[in-house]
C-alpha cells in the first residue's frame, strides 16, 4: 500500500513537509529546496506521491514514487 502524499507548502517564512490530511508537518525546513529534498525521500521510502506548492498555495509540480494513478500513456 502507498504512503500519504506529501506536500511542500510555504509556512512562516521557511517551508514545511506534511503527509496529506496531517495537521502537524512532519519536517520544517528554511528553504524550499531543502523541503523538496526531505519531501522526496519521504515519497521515494513509502511509494508516495510528491506534490510541491509555489508561495501562492498552488499546486506547481508533482512527482509519483510508487502506483501512480494517472501512468504515462505509449
């Protein structure tokens, strides 16, 4: 079974990962580099989805380590 995603979103200046439906972040980090790093070892261990949001709390990118829902076509 796959892990929660994980979602890297801007939080008081710095940047946080957190496992989807969580209300605490599991890392926080000062750059959003170093959260897409934590985040991506995170999906990488459990076969989740990594989904990265800009400043504005868009979704701007997302990465699938595991069963991915939505596979490449051909």
């Amino acid at each position: 079974m796959a892990g929660k995603s994980q979602h890297v979103v801007p939080h008081n200046g710095g940047w946080t990962v957190k496992g989807a439906g969580n209300s605490r972040a599991t890392s926080v980090q000062p750059t959003e580099a170093k959260a897409i790093e934590a985040a991506r070892a995170i999906a990488k261990h459990q076969g989740a989805e990594l989904v990265i949001h800009g400043r504005d709390g868009q979704i701007r990118a997302k990465d699938s380590y595991g069963n991915d829902p939505y596979p490449p076509k051909g």
